[in-house]
C-alpha cells in the first residue's frame, strides 16, 4: 500500500484551490432574511418616535392652538423620508429615515438631525 486514500492527489489538490467554492455560497437564508427586516423594522420605528418627540404630535397629527398648554416641544412638518445604508453586526441594510423641518420660536427654519444614528 503506497497511496493514501484519504488525501486528495498532490495534482489535484492545486487545481481544486484555484477555483474553490465554498458549500453555502449562494444559499438563501430566510431566518437571517427575517431578522434583517426586523431589525430595519425597529430603527425605523425608533426614529419615528424620536421624530415625533421632536415636534410633539404624533404622525399625522395637528399641533393644537399657540396658546395651548398641551402643545410641547417644537413646531415643524415632516416631508418623507431619505433612504440610508447602515453597516453593523447584522450586516448592511438600508433604512428610510424620516425627514422634517423644525420651526424655533423666532421663526427661523431647521432641518431635524436625529440623534438616535449618528452620521
């Protein structure tokens, strides 16, 4: 007995690294497809709730008179959302990030900045 069965031919063994395909590579994961939505999910929910902290109403809602001692926070109106791609443990994903335009006290205009995902 003078070859060994178990390891591949020494000639082989260069050809098959050249063009090696790792088991799994084009495989489809629905489980991890389904924690990225999820995860997607609850930025998205996050900023929106930063959002509507920021202008204090809730999606489509009216702020109520000036006048008014349950009107907080600042004044302003969203106008859509921007999409974002995020790089992290989970992977790359693109979120749509809510956009809004805040209104100060003297008049003046802003764009809202969330604090939630730094940029």
């Amino acid at each position: 007995m003078t070859t060994d069965s178990t390891r591949p031919a020494a000639s082989s063994t260069a050809s098959s690294t050249e063009g090696e395909h790792f088991l799994c590579d084009d495989w489809f994961d629905p489980l991890e497809s389904g924690v990225r939505s999820r995860i997607r999910g609850f930025i998205e929910e996050l900023l929106e709730a930063e959002l509507d902290a920021a202008l204090g109403r809730a999606r489509y809602e009216r702020p109520g008179p000036v006048g008014d001692a349950s009107r907080k926070g600042a004044v302003g109106a969203r106008h859509g959302h921007r999409d974002r791609s995020l790089l992290g443990t989970f992977g790359a994903t693109t979120i749509r990030v809510p956009r809004a335009r805040l209104t100060s006290p003297e008049g003046k205009t802003s764009e809202w900045r969330n604090v939630t995902i730094p940029a």
